[in-house]
C-alpha cells in the first residue's frame, strides 16, 4: 500500500473537501510532485494509441462456452472473490458525500469533516495477477479495528426473511423501512463500503438504507458487520438482472438508488432492463448515483489478449466481468428508462506512484439522473 492520505486526492479545506477537479497539471515537469491530477486532458497521440490498445485486446474473444459458464456462474465468481478478501481492506470513500450530498442532505459539514479525517486514506491495487488486470481498488485503507470487528453471535435471520420477501409483490406498509422518511437502495454493495459510511454519517432518524448484492457471501460480510444495524438497513441477496424477483419495496418508494461500480458487472445486453426496473423504484424526484468506469480507463489498456468478452467488455483473470462506459451509453440507458440527467461527467485523473514513478491514467464517469415530477414509468 502506497503512503497515507493521497496529496492528489481533493483536499480537506478548513470546513469541507472539494469536488472533483481542482488539481490541474499545468507543468509535465511537476507530475510526480502530487499523488493525483484532475481532469487531466489526454493528447490526441495518447487517445490513439488507447484506442489501438484497445483494439489489439479486443481481436480474439473467449470463446462462447466460456461466456456462458461467466455469465451463469457470475455471483459464484463473486462469492470467491469475497472469500478470499473478505472485508479485509476498506475502500475509503471520502469522495462519496462532497460528490453525492444526496447520501446525507441534512448533514453538518463539520460531522462530515470529522469522518473523514477519522477515515484517511491510501491508495493500492488490491489484486493484480499474470492474467490481466485485477480489480482495481481506487482510494482504500485496512479496515479500522471497528469495522473489522465482526459479531459473534449468529447472522441475523434477516437471510430467510429476505429470499421470502423478494419473492412477493410488496405491499405499500408491509416492508423493511416502510415508515421510513428518505430511503436509499444500494445495488452491488459488495461488503458494504458505501452503506457503513452512510449510515454513520447519515444522522437523519428517517433513514433507511437498503442494500444488496448477488453475492450471498457478500451479503453475509454485511449482515455480520459490529456495524449492521437492522433497525436502520436491509441487506438481502439480490441479482439485479433476475426478471422474476422484485425488490422487498413498492414501486415509487425510494429516493436514491446508488450504483458504485457495479453496472460495468453486467453483461451489457441486459443493463437496460435493469435500469428500467430499478427506475420503478424510485419516487418521482427521486434519483440514481452511479460512479463507473469509463472508456480507456487504465484497466480496460492493461487487458491483454483472449480477455475480451465483446466490445469493451472483458473477463479478469479471477473470473469477474467489466465493461468500460462512454457517457453517451449512460445517458441512453437512463433516458430510456425514463430518467432525467442531472449530471454525466468523466473524470480523468492521472494517479501517480512517486516511489515507482509510475503514471496511472484512470477514467471514471458519474452520473445522476433524476425521475420527473411526472413520470409515465412511475
Ligand atoms: C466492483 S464490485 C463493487 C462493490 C461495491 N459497489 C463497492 O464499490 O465496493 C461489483 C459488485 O457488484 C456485484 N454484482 C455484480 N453483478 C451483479 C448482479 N447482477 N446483481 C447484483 N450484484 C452484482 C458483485 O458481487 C460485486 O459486489
């Protein structure tokens, strides 16, 4: 793991840290006096020689046997990546609340300051093996001795109660949260690395935060967390492509629905009925947060030959799927849905690691896109 707080990363001022983008590169002598640049342009030469990258690892395809056994057994795939990371590590999400204030509307700067300076970070790939890239982890930190103390007792019954519950249409004052004021669904949480953060900076006693994952050995990770609190979260498994299970709440009921680096795990011929489903969901004026990959980011140039599932979709060597977005495809799976943009922006930043002086351009969009007041998919 590289050193402690990122330089790069967007600073903590005297009340709050900034967005996004405030870090320029202006002289190239300098790059490898911060950790990380904002909005870095990238040169024509540069974008073509990602672009033909890209096309090099892209000309052989895993042959159809396979993608079938990767796409039927995907939470397995999951499951293992879970098992052997267990929540071991945490990924520091102190961007989450100055990018997506929607998470805690109510909140005092100054709590959010306190947990983030309680929260520091540091960056490090988490896996990386011969077969390709592993799944990169942005800006992470060994869990605190908190969050890493587990509970002892047995899982809560929360798992049965679940499978029982998505498989019934919901009714409107019979469900997890249903007196709840603000609720938030998060989908792929994995091991609950947006969901704690919240609900420890989420005072607002309306809150309910739901999540989900397809990987039940996630979903366990969650439930058994010192931090997992029943009365205030629903952790259930869940496969957002599975057409035959319906969330455990009603339609219009919720308002935010986050997707942290989750859709690019889906094979992308079935992203839009997800999201139009998970558009249902949502109150009108509710909306959707996603942060993802983004076309030619870093992880998409290190793949190599025979990884490539189709277009911009890949297999890692562990088994777990990746898609590299444009903004253009977002825009169409949430408008389709009949969604709203109120943002869609690429974030470009140039990661350094000043021991290794090596330079790591990544690619990330984000995106939030709203239901209408009025809305026929309500
Ligand atoms: C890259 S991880 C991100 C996890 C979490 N959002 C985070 O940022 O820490 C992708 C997550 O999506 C989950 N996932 C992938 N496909 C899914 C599906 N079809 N339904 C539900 N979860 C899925 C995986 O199990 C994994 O936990």
């Amino acid at each position: 793991m590289a050193g402690s707080y990122p330089e790069g990363a967007p600073a903590i001022l005297a009340d709050k840290r900034q967005q996004f983008g405030s870090r320029f590169l202006s002289d190239p002598a300098r790059v490898f006096h911060h950790n990380a640049w904002d909005n870095v342009e990238w040169s024509e030469e540069q974008a073509a020689a990602a672009e033909r990258k890209v096309q090099e690892n892209s000309i052989q395809r895993v042959c159809q046997e396979k993608q079938v056994d990767y796409e039927i057994n995907a939470h397995k795939y999951w499951n293992d990546f879970y098992k052997i990371h267990e929540n071991g590590f945490f990924k520091d999400r102190h961007w989450l609340f100055t990018e997506f204030p929607e998470l805690a509307p109510s909140q005092n700067q100054n709590h959010l300051k306190d947990w983030f300076l309680e929260n520091k970070s540091e960056v490090c790939e988490c896996r990386n093996n011969e077969d390709g890239p592993g799944l990169i982890m942005e800006e992470q930190h060994k869990c605190s001795s908190k969050s890493l103390e587990h509970k002892t007792q047995t899982p809560p019954v929360e798992e049965n109660v679940t499978q029982k519950i998505s498989d019934l249409e919901i009714c409107a004052d019979e469900f997890p949260g249903s007196s709840a004021t603000y609720r938030i669904l998060e989908v792929g949480c994995g091991v609950g690395n947006t969901v704690f953060p919240i609900l420890q900076t989420n005072n607002d006693p309306g809150l309910f935060v739901y999540c989900c994952d397809f990987s039940s050995t996630a979903i366990e990770l969650v439930q058994t967390n010192s931090e997992y609190d029943p009365s205030r979260c629903f952790a259930f498994v869940h496969d957002l492509c599975d057409e035959e299970k319906s969330y455990p709440v009603p339609k219009g009921s919720l308002d935010i629905i986050i997707l942290i680096f989750v859709l690019s795990a889906v094979v992308p011929d079935k992203m839009q009925k997800a999201i139009n489903r998970l558009s249902r969901l949502l109150k009108p004026g509710g909306m959707v947060l996603l942060r993802d990959y983004g076309r030619y980011d870093m992880a998409q140039l290190r793949f190599k030959k025979g990884q490539c599932l189709s277009g911009n979709f890949y297999v890692r060597g562990d088994g777990t799927r990746v898609y590299f977005f444009t903004q253009e495809e977002l825009d169409t799976l949430f408008t389709t849905a009949g969604l709203e943009k109120v943002q869609n922006l690429v974030d470009r930043r140039l990661q350094v690691n000043r021991g290794k002086q090596l330079t790591m351009y990544r690619v990330w969009i984000q995106c939030k896109y709203c239901k209408p007041l009025l809305s026929s998919t309500s």
